[in-house]
C-alpha cells in the first residue's frame, strides 16, 4: 500500500508545474555556478603551481614560503577557502604571520557585496525552497480537496499514508539532487579535465549525502506543518516563514549579534607594538661588537640576541594567540547558534568534508607553525657562517607540500553536523507520523 | 468607493494569520537594528601628527548606517597617504594582520547581510508584499464574489486600485510601526548612551528613505496583483509570485557578481605582485649594475644620485601599476552592479545606500577625496622639505666593488620636516548634501516607479479583460 500512495504522490509532483520550474532552475544555475566556480579553480590552481615554481627556483630561507594547495572540492563547497589567506611566510626572525594571499584576496573584498553562487548555494536557496513546495501541501491540500477522506475510508494504516509521502519526496528531491551532482562532475571532468581520486570521490559522495539530508529536512518540515494545519496556504504561509528564517534571518541575526559580543576581545595591536618598541630599543642601546673586528665576541653577543628575541616571539604570539583564540570561539559560537538552520549545518558539513571550513584553515597554520622552530634553529646554524650566509640562503630550502587533510579527518569534523542532519530528519518524520495520526478528516 | 474596497480589504487582511505575522517580524528585526545601533562603539577622528612622510585619514562617521549598511568591504574607515602617491586602504582582515577597525575582524564569521533597514524592507516586506497579494483577485474569483463585487456601480479600475491601496495600507502598518519603535528605541537610547544623534538632515534622509520604501513595497504589490489577475488558482499564482520574487530578489542581485567577473577579468594580486616584482628587479638592481658595468657610474656619489632617479621613477610606475589595478576592480565592480539592476531589489539596495550615504559609492568617493586630498598634501611637502622623494616597502640593497673601493646602493627615504608645521593640511572628507544623494538616486526611483506603473498598466489590462468566473 505505501507503494501505491508513493507512486500516486511521485507522479503527482512530477507532473507539477512547480517541480519542472524547480529542477530547470537548480540546473540552470548549477552549471552556472560550476562553470564559473572551475575556471576560479583552475586559475588559483595555475598560480598555485606557478608560484610554488617560481619560490623553488629562487628559495630563500629569510622569507621562506609555504603554500596552500586550493582544494577541487571547493568547486563545490568554497568556504572559506578564498577568504582566508593561502601563502604563509615563515620569517626566522619573527613569529608566523601568514594569511598572505595569492589568488585574488583584494578582489574578494571587493565581491563581498554578492554572495558566491556556488553549489551550496543552489542548495541552500533553491532546492530548500523547492522542498516545501512540494510538501506544503501533502497532508493540508488532500484535506482541502477531499482526498484525504477517500484515502482513509479503505483499510489502509494511516503510518503507510505518511511513509509513502516521504517515499515520494526522496524520490521526487533525489532527482534534481543527483542530476545536479551528475552534471556538475560532468562538467569538472570533461570541460576542466581534472580527475578525481578516491578521496575526493569519497567526499563528493557525503556532500551529496548531506545535500540530500538537508533538502530533506525542509521536505520534512514540511510534513509536520501540512499534517498540523487544514488549509494548504496557510501551511506555505508558515513555512515560508520557517524558510526565510533559516536562510536569511539565523545566519544575519547570528553575525549581528555574536559580532558584538566580539568587542570583549580587545585587539593586542598596541601591546605588540609596545613590544617590538621595547625590543628594538634595547637593541639600539647595544649595538654590540662589530662582525668584521671581532668575530667571537660577536657569536657571543648574536647567543644572547638570539635569546632576547625568542622571548619576545614568544610573548607577541602569546598575545595574538588569546586574541586569535577569542575570535575562533567567537566563530565557533556563531556556527553553533546557526544551526538552529538546517541549511547552515548543512553548510557546515559541505565545507568540513570539502575541507575548506575553518578547521581546515587551522590545520594548515599549525603546520606553518610547527615549521617555524626547526626552520629558525636552521637559520641560525646557516647563519654561524657569515660568509657564506648569503649564497646558502637562496640554496638550502625547497617550499614542502602540505599533507592533505585526510578523508577520515574531515568527516570526522563533519560528523557533528551530519549527526544534527539526521537526528532532525528523524525527529521531523515522527512528529509528523504523530501529528498526522490524530489528524482529523471531517 | 475605492475607499470602501480598500477598507474592506484592509478588514480582510488584518484578520488573517498574516498580518501579526509580518507585525512580529518588523518589530523584532527592526527593535534589534535600533539595539545594535546604539550599541555600536563610536570610533572618535582623531586629528593625525602632521607628518612630511606618511599620514592616517580617517572617514567620518556616518549616523545612518543603520538604515543602509553596506558591505563590509565598504566600511573601510581608514586609509594610510605616503609621499610619493601611494594611498592604501587599511583592509585587511586576516587574522594575523590584525585589524585597525575592530568590527573587520568579523574574519571567521560566517557571511550574512546586515540586518539594516534596506536589507528589512528589501526582503522581508517584499515577500510579504507578495503574501497579502496573491489571492486579492483569484481568491475571489474562486469564491465568485468578484463578479458579486463587479455587479455593483464600480469600475473595475476602482476595485484594482482599491486592492492596492487595501494592500499598501496594511503593509505600511507594520512597517511603520517597526520603524517609529526602531527610531525611538535609537533616540532614546541612543541619546541616553551618547552613541547616536541624528540632525534634521538626518531626519529628512530618513523621511527620503520611508518614501522610497513605499515606492519599492507597492512594485510588489502590483506584480501581486497581475499574477494574481492571470491565474486561475491561488495556489498557483503563489507559487509563480515565489519564484519569481526568489528570482529578483535573492538569485539576479547575486549572479550579478559572477557576471562581471566573466565579462571583465582582472589581474589577480599573485600576478600584480609578480609584475611589480619584475618592473623592480629589471628596472632598479639590474639597471644600477649595469651603469655601473658600464661604467657610467665611479664614485659613491654618483650611485647615490642615480639610485634616488631610478628609485623615484620606479616607485612612479609602480604606484601607477597599483592604482590602475584598483580602478579594474572598482570598475568590476561598478560593472556588477550595473547588472544586478534588472532586479528592483539591488536598485532599491542602491536607493538606500545613496540616501543613507553609505556603501560603495561613498566608499568611493571617499577614496577619491584622499586623492584629491593627496596633490594638496604633496605641494606641502614639497614646500617644506624642497623634494618629494616617495615612501615605500622597496629597498635597494647592494654592494658592489668599483675600482678596489666598496660602494653601496641605498633607497633614499622620504624626510621628517622637524620645524614649524604650522598651516598643515588636514584631510576634511567633503560629504554629500541632501539634493547629491537625491540627484544620484534619482534615475534609479523612475526605474523603480516605471516598474510599477508597468505592472499596474498590465495588471488592469489582464483584470479588464479577463473574464471574472
């Protein structure tokens, strides 16, 4: 019986005006969006690998450079991966600055007035809405036309009546949903002619997972409100509300309000400077010996220096590290207050498993920073031989790779809101079982 | 009787589900903008340390901004003047370049818009617009009580402008409901605070902004009222008003962006930055070497004035090089944003901007007032210092051996004036009046106002027509 009202409800919404209106735009602005996502792909990519080229040609060990590979899956999800900066530099005198940019980091300032329509997106605004579309009216329309009652009147489980509706809209949603990731990997392989590995293969698949959990969950609200309320516009007025609110209202609030809440953590700007002045001061104060007269003095004054200025990187990233961390867990409050909004944690996920969220972000500088030590012991060794020092700089250092986040890791940091995804799906579903069990026909 | 329609209508909708929903909605979001503008730190201009090498200039502050925000990228409050003609916004938001401004580190933040005014009215009232609007003609004919309605002595032009006046009347409730508590919650407080003061200008630009407003709801209203003349269901017409206003409000405004970025490319920072690197390396190290080689160039002397040539001319083109490539942005940008005017919602994005005086255009003219503010500021200096030698991040640093002697290369570094520096120009941003912002907006209102009586024109010819069962 669940299959006959599943294929009933399946052909209905197929039929619809609004599932052709749907699926024909999600997949118009899909390839729109792809299009223009894989050329910026293959642009940061290009200067990725040139500028990898050009540091290794002439490496230099005073400013040595370490580089962020840009990640294909952000043709899907793009994060924040253009947001955050993707060249660090690891001076031996100072502590880790990065968050240079190469790629167009001032020309995304500039774009910050439109959002990037990337894939997400296309989820998060049109596929959401094309969910409730199509089940605003699931339970309140059939009321409505009288069906509802004919439906009852056989000897069919009422339980069998809302399982084949949700039937019906995995089906109806895995449409547009697969089409969607069909064309877009289509499209990355044969216009941008990139292949996949398995790891990437792995991550597509969980964003098209949790794509599918998500447009579900609108698809589920919107059983819950059809199966409370008796008239189909008033169930679309309310999830509209329910929509708008997730898309638009969470996330701006949030930012809003959180963004306030910043202004605890002051900004350490002027105690570094006061620092560096100290530092700098004293250095005057004592020039100490010169190199050329006395070289042994000199090793001896550079010992002590050397000390003096650990101390100091030690204190000054101190500093930006308590700033830093305020601003993370800022952040990190933001997300959690936005996930009130399946469509965030959606987002979140994507771009965990994309690896293009934060995490991913922090991961990267940790691995610049866990560079820095051994690099400034190694500065310092090249740096006993004067002579030399300025042949060796440019000889001795070639950028590394950044090991990739592993598949496992990324699902882990997405898992959270998978498990939130889910959890809501079934929660939903049985609200909407209970709602509809005591709805009444007459 | 247009008044009885539009009071009938006016009863209709203020006793449906719709109505305190929209009531609520306004007065939250508009109750916390006024909060969150009075809660905003006032950042005091303070006067720069004149300076013959480099000075801060600081943007005023606009009382306004809580109508329209503008983007972030828009906010920049500071820029940094070298001698020499380098002017650089102070942008940078990355987490480790710390940021002058507290409200950029908003860098870990997810992106959204800024509940403000233009972004209330821009989304939430549009689509309520289209909510109070879908069934005012189909519902009726589905009822029959539209031809109930036509068979009395009225026009059929009176019962269309009935239903939009009926509309317009129940939007502007909450609206200005919304917005007298917002501009109390910002009086008050604000005063109470020392946070927010607004003047008479301001009160007008606000009134300015209210009418367009009005303007850009009844757009709305209208398109209601022709898809709902059109279709034969409610539900239908609902579900097209939908797509459609998801198409002009939330999809158009944002495609806009990747358009542009198609039709104009420009040179990334990467590859400017690797440009400059080479206009240096070819033009400055290696030019010296080789005039040296040469040997044009045999005493210390003779270096020193030719590096203060070259450095001077290099840093000249480079600031050029820098200067050309923001105005390819800007005028992406500009590009991009003529684009997203096909859709109302970034024209009255656009409206309220100008009005409030805030956004990227003022972004703007803000930067090309430092510019203006730089040839005043060059004259000085060069007045009192005698020469204009530029400052920058470039340095010559070589040492070569002429005829057994070492010789040296250095930039030569713009000069701290020690003495009187009295009649020190300062940078005063000249604002904008009221008839600026009025003129600039005025072509985008008649786009505005066409679109309306567009619609109004069709949904007559469609409600005249069509047949009322």
């Amino acid at each position: 019986m669940i299959w006959i009202v599943a294929a009933r409800e399946t052909l209905d919404n197929l039929m619809s005006l609004k599932f052709l209106f749907g699926t024909v735009l999600c997949l118009v602005l899909v390839v729109i969006s792809m299009m223009v996502s894989l050329r910026d792909y293959q642009n940061r990519m290009d200067e990725y690998e040139s500028a990898i080229s050009e540091f290794n040609e002439k490496p230099d060990v005073l400013e040595f450079k370490i580089y962020r590979k840009p990640e294909v899956l952000s043709i899907f999800a793009c994060g924040f991966e253009k947001r955050f900066g993707n060249v660090a530099t690891v001076y031996p005198t100072i502590p880790v600055q990065a968050g240079g940019f190469m790629g167009a980091s001032e020309s995304a300032q500039f774009s910050a007035e439109f959002a990037s329509i990337d894939f997400l997106f296309v989820v998060r605004v049109v596929l959401s809405l094309l969910a409730i579309f199509l089940s605003y009216n699931a339970i309140s329309g059939e009321y409505e036309r009288g069906t509802l009652k004919l439906a009852l009147s056989r000897p069919v489980p009422r339980a069998s009546i809302i399982l084949g509706k949700l039937v019906a809209g995995i089906i109806c949603l895995l449409i547009p949903v697969i089409m969607s990731f069909i064309i877009g990997i289509l499209i990355i392989q044969f216009i941008g002619g990139i292949a996949f590995t398995s790891e990437d293969w792995l991550g597509i698949s969980s964003i098209a997972g949790v794509t599918i959990l998500c447009v579900m969950s609108f698809y589920m609200i919107g059983l819950v409100v059809s199966s409370k309320t008796r008239q189909a516009a008033i169930s679309l007025l309310i999830l509209l509300l329910i929509w708008i609110t997730g898309v638009f209202l969470i996330p701006g609030i949030t930012t809003a309000v959180v963004g306030r809440y910043r202004l605890m953590a002051s900004n350490p700007g002027r105690d570094i400077t006061a620092i560096n002045g100290d530092f700098y001061e004293r250095m005057q104060k004592d020039p100490g010996p010169d190199l050329h007269e006395d070289q042994e003095a000199y090793a001896k004054y550079r010992v002590k220096w050397d000390e003096l200025e650990d101390g100091r990187n030690r204190s000054i990233w101190n500093l930006r590290r308590q700033y830093l961390n305020r601003l993370y867990s800022q952040a990190d409050l933001a997300r959690w207050i936005c996930r009130l909004s399946p469509s965030e944690s959606c987002a979140y996920a994507a771009e965990a498993m994309a690896r293009t969220d934060i995490g991913a972000y922090r991961s990267f500088m940790r691995y610049v920073r866990s560079y820095h030590e051994p690099h400034r012991e190694f500065v310092k060794t090249l740096w006993k031989d004067r002579e030399k020092f300025n042949e060796d700089r440019r000889k001795y250092s070639k950028t590394p790779d950044v090991p990739p986040i592993a598949f496992s890791a990324s699902f882990r940091s997405a898992a959270p809101d998978i498990c939130l995804l889910a959890v809501l799906n079934v929660l939903f579903f049985m609200l909407s079982v209970l709602f509809f069990i005591r709805y009444d026909v007459h | 009787m247009i008044g009885q329609i539009a009071k009938k209508e006016i009863h209709h909708n203020l006793y449906s589900i719709r109505f305190p929903a929209l009531l609520v909605i306004s007065v939250i979001l508009f109750v916390l903008n006024g909060i969150l503008a009075v809660t905003e730190p006032v950042q005091e201009i303070r006067m720069p340390r004149p300076s013959t090498t480099r000075l801060t200039v600081s943007r005023q502050h606009d009382a306004l901004e809580f109508c329209a925000w503008g983007s972030n990228a828009d906010r920049i409050q500071h820029a940094t003047v070298m001698i020499g003609g380098s002017i650089s916004p102070q942008t940078m938001d990355s987490p480790f370049q710390l940021p002058v401004r507290d409200r950029l580190a908003q860098f870990a933040l997810p992106y959204a818009d800024h509940i403000d005014w233009a972004f209330i009215i821009k989304i939430i009232f549009s689509l309520f617009a289209i909510i109070f609007t879908f069934d005012a003609v189909c519902w009726e004919r589905e009822q029959g009580t539209l031809i109930l309605m036509c068979s009395n002595p009225v026009s059929r032009s009176s019962v269309l402008l009935g239903k939009y006046l009926g509309a317009c009347g129940t939007l502007l409730i909450p609206l200005m409901v919304g917005i007298i508590l917002n501009l109390l919650v910002i009086v008050v407080v604000g005063g109470v605070m020392g946070t927010v003061s607004l003047q008479t200008e301001h009160w007008l630009r606000t009134g300015l902004l209210i009418l367009a407003s009005v303007l850009y709801i009844s757009l709305f209203i209208l398109l209601g009222l022709l898809v709902s003349s059109v279709a034969q269901r409610s539900s239908s017409s609902l579900l097209i008003l939908l797509s459609f206003w998801v198409a002009l409000v939330v999809i158009l405004p944002n495609l806009a962006g990747i358009l542009a970025e198609q039709t104009s490319k420009t040179e990334s920072e990467y590859q400017l930055s690797r440009r400059q690197r080479q206009i240096w390396d070819l033009g400055g190290v290696s030019e010296l070497n080789k005039q040296i080689d040469s040997g044009r160039i045999t005493t210390q002397e003779e270096l020193d004035r030719a590096a203060e040539e070259l450095f001077i001319r290099i840093i000249k083109i480079m600031n050029d090089i820098e200067s050309e490539h923001r105005g390819a942005l800007v005028a992406k940008h500009r590009s991009a944003r003529r684009i997203a005017m096909v859709s109302p919602a970034a024209i009255y994005q656009y409206v309220g901007e100008a009005i409030a005086d805030s956004g990227f255009e003022r972004q703007q003219r803000f930067l090309k007032s430092i510019r203006d503010y730089y040839l005043i500021y060059e004259d000085y200096v060069r007045e009192k210092v005698g020469k204009v030698i530029p400052g920058c991040n470039w340095t010559f640093g070589m040492s070569r051996n002429i005829g057994g002697k070492e010789v040296y290369a250095t930039s030569p570094r713009p000069e701290e004036y020690k003495n009187d520096m009295s009649g020190f120009p300062y940078f005063a941003e000249p604002r904008w009046s009221i008839m600026d912002s009025l003129r600039t907006s005025l072509h985008n209102l008649a786009i505005l106002f066409l679109w309306s009586i567009l619609f109004f024109v069709a949904a007559h010819y469609v409600f005249v027509k069509r047949s009322l069962r």
